[in-house]
C-alpha cells in the first residue's frame, strides 16, 4: 500500500555520497524532505539536484534536511557529482542515497512499474519532526520539479501544525491565511486579535499571526 498523509515515514539505513546514514538520526528533530529522481548522468535529474543544492540555505532555514535517493549505486552517485556541480554552479552540500537493491525505493513506492518497472519516478516526500509524512507529490521523470514549491509548502506545514489556520491558493508565506472552521467566532477573538474579513461565514481571511 502506498505511504500515506500521516503514515509514519519508514526508516533505513542506506550508503550515501556523504557516508552511511540513518535517516531518523539524519533528521533529527528537524524536518525532512526525501527526494527521488530516476537515474544519474541524465539531464533533468541533473538540473533538479543542482536546484536543491542552490536552495539548501533555504531549506536550513526552515529547520529541513534534505536527502535524494535513486537505484543508481554509489560510484555512480560520486562520479556525477561533478558535472551537477559544473551544469548549476555549486558545491553539491546534501548527501544521495545509492539504493541499487531498492530498498528505499520500495519502502516508499518510488517505482512506478506503468511509469518504468526499474527506475524511480520523482518523488517528495515530507516528513514532519514527529516522523509522520506530511506531503506526497510524485512527478514523471518527463517533468522536473520545482523546488521553491516545495518550499512553499513547508511554510504551509510549519504554520498550519502550530496555529489553527489554512492556507489559500498561491499563497506565499507573509501573506493572509484562512482561520480553520474548527474555530468560533467567540475563539477567534482571541486566538487572532488582528480581527478578520468574512468572505463568507466559512472563508474568514486574517493576517498571518507569526508575523
Ligand atoms: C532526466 O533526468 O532527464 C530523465 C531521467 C530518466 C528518464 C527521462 C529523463
């Protein structure tokens, strides 16, 4: 059965460009994004881990740990390593699991036989501090991902998990959130003392409270 919203994420331990890691004590009490793509020397996956490596700052920020993952093996892993430092114009800085056993790859469901039957789709997988997956996207291999999005979605997550709110379509972090119907109007007096618009008695729009 495929992992989940909620599901706990698997662990495993795995050979990595950065040595062996375990993935909980890789996380830590941080956040995680486990990321797959299909194969090494090939030119989207190319472009996608250079991307993640430009954004690693910003992940840091976000107290978020970043990890790929394909089936390729790990000299494989090392040797390319160099041309996604030249393609993107950075020091590669987050370790790639080698997993020619899949086993990561089955773990999570990242091949999709009616996709390819031997390699990994792109997939994301976010995982909260408590170990639960909080996000699944899974991409052709056609289609490379975009990161900032990815991003975007960890605001979401950290905001949503610590205030009663929801966030609208396209919203960025910074900008107005919806209060969750599972609050009152009596609660939401307090809760969000910058007050609110009523668009509808269901759509209350009030400013981010952590800003
Ligand atoms: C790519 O990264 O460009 C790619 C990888 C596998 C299949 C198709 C494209």
């Amino acid at each position: 059965m495929a992992i989940q919203l909620g599901d706990e994420a698997p662990d495993f331990t795995a050979e990595t460009t950065e040595g062996t890691v375990k993935l909980y004590d890789y996380l830590g009490d941080n956040w995680g994004v486990l990321f797959s793509h299909p194969k090494d020397f090939t030119p989207v996956c190319t472009t996608e881990l250079g991307a993640v490596a430009r954004l690693k700052s910003e992940f840091d920020k976000r107290n978020t740990k970043v990890l790929a993952v394909s089936v390729d093996p790990i000299d494989s892993h090392k040797n390319w390593l160099g041309d996604i430092e030249k393609v993107n114009g950075v020091k590669m800085n987050y370790p790639i699991i080698a997993d020619p056993d899949r086993k990561v790859a089955d773990l999570y469901g990242m091949i999709h036989p009616k996709a390819n039957d031997t390699l990994t789709v792109r997939s994301v997988f976010v995982i909260g501090p408590d170990k639960k997956v909080k996000l699944t996207l899974t991409y052709p291999a056609s289609t490379g991902r975009n990161f900032d999005e990815i991003l975007r979605v960890i605001d979401s997550l950290q905001l949503t998990a610590n205030y009663q709110v929801a966030t609208p379509a396209d919203w960025k972090n910074g900008e107005d959130v919806i209060i969750s119907g599972a609050v009152s109007d009596d609660e939401a007096k307090t809760k969000f003392p910058k007050g609110w618009d009523a668009k509808t008695p269901y759509l209350r729009v009030t400013p981010q409270p952590n800003k």
